[in-house]
C-alpha cells in the first residue's frame, strides 16, 4: 500500500507504559496512516500480508495476539485512518 505522505511529516512512535492496581498496561501509538476499515477484521489472523506475494508472510501480529492471550491479556487496536494506530496490551498482574 502507497499513500500520501506530506512534505513536512515526521514518522514518530510512541511508547507508554502503567500499572494499574490489576494490570500492566503497555500503548504503542504511531501518526502513520492508520489501518483501513476493510482490513481491520484480518489484522490479527495468520498469514494476513498487505504485501505482495512473496514480500511477507503476516505472522507477527497474529503471534503477538496469541502470546499475549495465553498470559491472559488483551491486545487492542484503535486506528484512525490519516492519523495513526495504537496497539493497547493489557497483561493483569498475577
């Protein structure tokens, strides 16, 4: 996928992290793109690429999503297409 991208845009990630009194709460926020409704649902499955065939097999958010689940957690996405993504992990403190 090719989009636009402005002459002064400057790509930045942002990390943030919090403990609550049950979980650990990790946020990794991006200003990129944002990731288009119509794919939205596929995000986590396996071997899910917007690359082209043969540049990308899809397994790393696929993998996250299932380590994350089997401590328990949650993996969330929030994403506003021309403003960025984030990626909320949330593992509860045993």
């Amino acid at each position: 996928m090719l989009f636009y991208e402005p002459a002064n845009y400057e790509p930045t990630i942002n990390v943030k992290t919090q403990k609550t009194e049950k979980n650990i709460l990790i946020s990794i926020k991006d200003n990129g793109n944002g990731i288009p409704k119509n794919i939205m649902d596929k995000i986590f499955q396996p071997f899910f690429t917007t690359k082209p065939t043969g540049q990308g097999t899809g397994l790393g958010l696929s993998l996250s999503y299932d380590i994350v689940k089997a401590h328990g957690g949650e993996l969330k996405v929030e994403t506003k297409e021309g403003e960025g993504t984030e990626f909320i992990i949330e593992i509860p403190i045993v």
